[in-house]
C-alpha cells in the first residue's frame, strides 16, 4: 500500500510557475507578475507565495531585481552542474584506508589557521582524526578531520572505525553545509614525503569546513591529493 505524497499550497504554487516558464509561456528574463497579483490568481497570502519564490530561486528558475520584481531566470544555463567529492573525483578507486591517529585535542592547542576555520566557535575540544587513503598499497588522500566536541557527541573509543563512518556520512549529508577552498600546495615537504609525491607533480590541498544551516560549527578537513590523481567534473542535468 503507497501514500500519495501532499504537496503544501507554496510547493503547488511553484510547480505551476516552473511549468509555465519550461512550457515557454513565461520566458527569460520576463518580469512575472507581482506578489499581489500573484495572491489573488491563487487566492492565497502573500507569505505563501514569497515562499514558493525562495524554492524557485534556489532551483534557478527565476531571479530578483530590488524594488523591481521577480524575473525568469535562463533556467537551461544552470544544467551545468559542478560536481565536487574529494574522494569521487579521485581516478584511482579507493581499496581501503587506515586511521592513522585519532585524539582529543584542546581547541586553543590547533594551529591558529584550524582555530580561525572553527570562527567564534565556543567549543573547547575537538577530536582529530588522521587517515591515509590506499589504491592497493599506494598512499592517494591523506586527510586529517577536526570534529567539533558537542555534549551530545556520542564517541565510543572501543568502536572507533564504525563512529567514524558513521561521522562522515553525517559530513556528507545534504543537511551539513560546506565550504570548499582548493589550492594548490608544491611546497609541503612533510605531505610529499608521506604520500610519496615525486617533486614535479602538484598537491592539491582542499579545505572543507562543514556546518548546520543555522551556522554552527561542525568540522573542519584538511585534505591533500596528488593533482595526477586528482579530475574536476561537470555533469549536465
């Protein structure tokens, strides 16, 4: 037995927005008719529609212009889609990985860099854990993780490798918002030698700090990987 799923008055207002701007009868760059007029074609409140407007905006379809209005979006330039996963985008498969290191660490003893990362955040622990990726026996991604220490984290050190699994799918989730910043880093001696990077290739080091949607700290990463292992993508929807 299946439940047909019910859609909420603001998400049965922008279906029908977005199917009038892919049938073409709003078109790019149109200017669409205003909050008001908009609430007396739906007979609805005007908090109603302004939110069916933020998902349309966050989709791509349509775009504002202050104290102008609202207008359609060229919605076929926003197919392109970057893809990013440091592990993902890797050309190599992964064949295991193995925890290096893994402490409780006093957030005024990081690296003032890792302190900045972490913001006005009050914490004053964090757990970081130290891992090297393999393809077969040869060292790929070397990554260490700051997990900020929340009273409801539930850390058991007997169970180590399952919380840490279960901590990136947290990471990886939709519901964690991440910054990404990507550089390349040639002159890390320490790095190169634990990953065995000959001197002429590139390190390509990615800093990702995870977060809530209402801001609150919850990681940050530091991520190396050979840039011969390492390729961007670009799907198309």
């Amino acid at each position: 037995m299946t439940s047909e799923k019910k859609f909420t008055v603001y998400e049965m207002i922008g279906q029908d927005i977005k199917q009038k701007i892919l049938s073409g009868e709003y078109k790019p760059n149109e200017k669409l008719p205003s909050v008001l007029e908009l609430c007396k074609i739906y007979k609805t409140s005007d908090a109603t529609v302004r939110k069916s407007f933020e998902i349309l905006k966050k989709e791509g379809y349509v775009y504002s212009q202050k104290r102008i209005g609202i207008f359609v979006a060229d919605y076929k330039l926003q197919r392109y889609v970057y893809c990013f996963h440091e592990l993902e985008n890797l050309k190599n498969h992964i064949d295991n990985y193995k925890c290096l290191s893994l402490a409780e660490k006093k957030v005024e003893s990081l690296d003032l860099r890792i302190w900045e990362k972490m913001g006005a955040c009050p914490l004053k622990k964090c757990l970081r854990i130290e891992r090297m990726y393999y393809a077969d026996i040869l060292p790929i991604v070397y990554r260490i993780d700051y997990i900020g220490y929340h009273a409801n984290l539930n850390f058991i050190k007997s169970n180590a490798d399952k919380w840490i699994k279960e901590m990136d799918s947290i990471l990886d989730s939709y519901d964690i918002r991440k910054a990404i910043r990507i550089k390349i880093d040639s002159q890390d001696e320490e790095i190169r030698n634990k990953m065995i990077i000959p001197d002429d290739v590139g390190i390509f080091h990615i800093e990702k700090t995870h977060k809530t949607h209402s801001k609150k700290f919850v990681a940050f990463s530091d991520i190396f990987v050979a840039a011969t292992d390492f390729i961007f993508k670009v799907d198309i929807e």
